[in-house]
C-alpha cells in the first residue's frame, strides 16, 4: 500500500519553498464534490492551502482532477470553498479560495490548533 505522507515528501521535500508555510498538522476533514461527502484527513496545511488524503474505496474511485471545485471543512481551522491544484493517487492539493479577511481567520485557527 502506498503511504501517502511519504508520497508527499518525496513529491514536494520537507522544505516549505511555498509563498506560505505549510504546517505538517493532521486534521479530520470533510469535503463536498459536487454535492457529495467524502472524509480525509490534512498532510499539511497553510493559510492557502492543504495537502489531503481522502477516505476512498481506490478499487471504485479516484481523487479528483485538478480543477474541481469543492468545500472543505478542517477540524478545528474552518470550512472554505477551494479547487483541487493537483492530484496524486494518495493525496490531493487544494488551493483555497479566501479573502484577505479569511486568510487572518485561517492563520489565526491554525495557530490555535498547533498549540491545542
């Protein structure tokens, strides 16, 4: 079985080289795709984005293609329109769609949740 967190490193290093930080934090999430749920949890997230490895049955379905529109809600950072950035077989990139008023929200539970 692949390993999705190890994907990701191999994929994109250690190194945040990103115009944010990335902060490797595992939440539960819950995503909308058209309507319906799925459930996955964070590799990493930052104020722009989050890398996700979603719950899914991998012999019936696949990630979404980049590009897709979606609604993530992360334990304890919020919910966000976004769009898939790219895609892995193990994990998706989403690129979230907020304000500059959504980005200080953002940050500001992301600290909290780093320190909790």
């Amino acid at each position: 079985m692949v390993d999705p967190e190890k994907e990701f490193k191999e994929e994109f290093g250690d190194e945040n080289k990103r115009q944010t930080l990335r902060c490797p934090i595992e939440k539960r999430v819950h995503v909308s795709i058209d309507g319906k749920p799925y459930t996955g949890k964070t590799l990493d997230i930052s104020v722009r984005g989050a890398a996700v490895s979603l719950d899914l049955n991998l012999d019936v379905e696949k990630n979404p293609e980049p590009g897709t529109e979606l609604i993530i809600d992360i334990d304890d950072v919020g919910e966000v329109a976004g769009r898939v950035a790219r895609s892995t077989d193990t994990f998706i990139g989403i690129e979230l769609h907020i304000d500059s008023d959504e980005e200080d929200l953002i940050a500001s539970n992301l600290m909290m949740a780093l320190n909790s």
